[in-house]
C-alpha cells in the first residue's frame, strides 16, 4: 500500500503545488518499477496532473509494457481522468462508487479469513416510548448501508471549507424543512413497502433531507441509511425479513440505471411485509428514467405511478433562522468569527436560497472566515471565492464539483 498525497509523518507528500510540478526522475522510474509488474489498484486520487499520473500515462501507452490498471472512483467515473487513460486501450478498468471505508475493512477480514464486516453486529438502541412494538435487533449492514452522518473531528479547524460543506457531514443543523420531514415522517408509519421521489436542483438540500430523515428513522429503532452500490439482495432481503422497519435512501437514483430496478425487484415480494419498509430516491429531476422505471419494474408499477409519488423540494421555510443556524455552525468550527458576521437582508437571503441552500451555506462561511464578496454580486461569485480559498484541496474545477459558472455540478448537498 503506497500513501502518495496528503501529511504523512509530519512531512508533505506530493501535496503543495511546488512539489506536484517539480521534475522528479527518481521517483518517476520508482513508480514504474513498482507498477508495471503487479496489479494497482487506484483508491483515493483523482488523477492530479502530478508525477504518480504521469507515470501512469506513460505506463499505458507503452505497447510493451502491457499494463493492467484497477481504478476505482469514490463517486461517478471523472471522464477527464478516463480519458488521460484511454491510451491504454481497455487496460484499465473503473469502477464507480467505491468507498475506501467499507472496501478496505471488507479486505482486511477476508485476508484474516473471517468475514465481511456486513455481517458485523451494531444494535441499534430503542428510544423510550417507541410506539412500535416488536422491533427487534438486526446487524447493521454496514458494508452496503451508510451512516446518515459521518462526524468531522471536533476540535480540527484546518478542515478545508468545501468538506464543512458536504451534506454526510451534517454540520450546518437541519432547519427549514420540518413541514417535509412531518410529512414524510407519517408517511413511515404504514405497514408494507412504499416509494417516494424527491427532486429539486443541485445545491437545493435533497441529499440533507434524506440523510436527516435516515437519522431520525434511526432513532425511533429503524434499520436506516443511505444506499451504496453493490449491494447484496440476499441480504437485503434477510434485514427485509428481520421483523424491523427499513428505510433506504438511494442518492442520485438517476444515476443508477438498471442497479435500481434489480434493486427493487428485490424488495417487490416484501410490498405487503408486516413491517414498513420505504425507498426515498433523491434525483435532480424526473426526467426519462424516471418515467421509464415503472416499466423496467412491471411488479411495483401502480407503486411507482402513484399520485403521491413524487416530493419537488422547495424554498426553505425559514431563510433567517437558516442563516443563523449556518453562521453558528462555521463559527464553532473554526473557532470564531473573523469579525462580527451581520445578517444580510431577508430579500438577500432569499435570494441566496432561490439558487439553493447551498448558497447560503457557502455565503455564511466565507462570511464567518471574513472578506466575503457581496453577496448580492451573485452566486457565481461566492462560489469563485470558496474555490480560490480552497485551490490547495482541488486539482480543478471540474474534478471538485462546480461548473465554470460557479454553481454545483456533482458536489452532494
């Protein structure tokens, strides 16, 4: 295993600009020895333009060398990095969606000869006064169903600003969307399997929505979380079957292709289980596949059809408190405010809010860290500052997320 970005034993590696653009012969020839024998496997890295993907480049466009190349993307395949590979004329295979915190606990207990951490327990506790009964204990399946929240580390305040951003992260408290979260709240509480969509923009909070809804399924004694491709259907159908309510999100469904109509073919024998079980799909929009779906998955047509189906996400409720909420969270952490952060005008923030949420977050940082733009200079300008503010952390626009007008193109919000 080879660490090659980032701080490593107190000392940089390949990290700065000065050290990602530097001729370096030595290390280039390392590489290559290291890599045309043996079988990488690219986790972590987006294909900087350095001297790991140089060698790479070079490696597979050698006609000799007859490389063989595994590279696994955390989100969606970069098509910019694809295509620095293509010389290697089918030599190096992506795979999409691969999340180094399930894959390399899922090897390290393969290679120890137990099992996969999927089949590791994890109770979940039950709140006093849970009106349902009957809720049994089931393992969590940790290796296909994430978290709703992964906590950033308290206390750290060098993290760069985009990750305080993301929506796993949770640190901006959810607000503005309790009338939604009643809603689909009561809508849990039927036997039987059900199925909403959620749609709205980029940056417009779908990604927050159904993790908070995840969250607090969870704490009412619900197997909950957010789906990862890959997942097994044996299994799924065993916590189908565990005698517990299960909610399961898929975040951008449209993405997902025929993955989603095997996934709920899956769950079609279980639509009148005893128990509840509901799939909210979070997509920036109908569009074909989804008025496609009810034909790939005759079985659950009147489902997918319904009148009731379909969530179009709004303006927040409450763009004030919003706006507080954000300004508290990035104050905590980054230790205070660099200077006293004034409220903008409602009409401002409504403003902010109309081009999503996410706007407003980033507003409220930038605010917090001091010498913001103005706000009322328009969106693209914000986002312009929180890219050059954190131009150490991006190799370039498109590989972070943002278009080259400054709104968000893949960042999950």
């Amino acid at each position: 295993m080879v660490h090659v970005h980032g701080y490593w034993f107190s000392a940089d590696t390949l990290h700065t600009d000065r050290l990602l653009q530097r001729e370096r012969r030595q290390l280039t020839s390392t590489l290559r020895r290291w890599i045309e024998p043996a079988l990488p496997v690219v986790l972590g890295y987006g294909g900087w333009d350095d001297v790991l993907m140089g060698s790479l480049q070079t490696l597979v466009a050698d006609e000799g060398a007859h490389p063989d190349i595994v590279w696994g993307f955390y989100g969606a395949a970069d098509p910019e990095v694809v295509g620095k590979l293509e010389a290697g004329g089918g030599r190096v295979q992506t795979y999409e969606h691969v999340d180094m915190h399930c894959l390399l606990p899922a090897l390290r207990d393969r290679l120890r000869g137990g099992s996969p951490p999927s089949t590791s327990t994890r109770p979940t506790p039950k709140p006093p006064g849970m009106a349902r009964s009957g809720i049994v204990a089931a393992p969590r399946p940790s290796a296909w169903l994430e978290e709703p929240y992964r906590e950033l580390p308290a206390g750290d305040m060098s993290i760069p600003g985009f990750r305080l951003l993301r929506a796993e992260h949770g640190v901006v408290a959810m607000s503005g969307r309790e009338a939604m979260l009643a809603d689909f709240s009561a809508w849990c509480e039927t036997p039987g399997l059900a199925i909403r969509l959620v749609t709205a923009p980029g940056g417009s909070g779908k990604t927050r929505l159904v993790r908070e809804l995840c969250k607090r399924q969870l704490e009412r004694g619900w197997t909950a979380g957010v789906l990862r491709r890959g997942v097994d259907h044996g299994e799924l159908m065993t916590f189908a079957q565990a005698g517990r309510p299960l909610l399961l999100a898929v975040d951008y469904a449209e993405t997902w292709g025929k993955d989603l109509e095997q996934l709920l073919w899956a769950l079609a024998p279980f639509r009148e289980n005893p128990e509840p079980i509901r799939v909210v799909l979070a997509a920036r929009a109908e569009a074909e596949w989804w008025r496609e779906l009810p034909h790939g998955v005759e079985a659950l047509r009147d489902l997918l059809e319904g009148a009731d189906v379909v969530r179009r996400l709004g303006s927040i409720e409450d763009v004030s408190r919003a706006w507080v909420d954000a300004v508290q969270a990035f104050t905590e952490r980054r230790g205070s405010a660099m200077r006293a952060v004034v409220m903008p005008p409602v009409e401002v923030l409504t403003g902010l809010v109309r081009e999503g949420v996410l706007a407003l977050h980033v507003a409220a940082l930038l605010a917090v860290e001091g010498d913001p733009p103005p706000f009322d200079a328009g969106v693209g300008k914000l986002f312009d500052e929180l890219l050059r503010r954190n131009s150490s952390s991006f190799g370039s626009r498109r590989r972070c997320g943002w278009s080259a007008t400054g709104s968000p193109t893949a960042t999950r919000c």
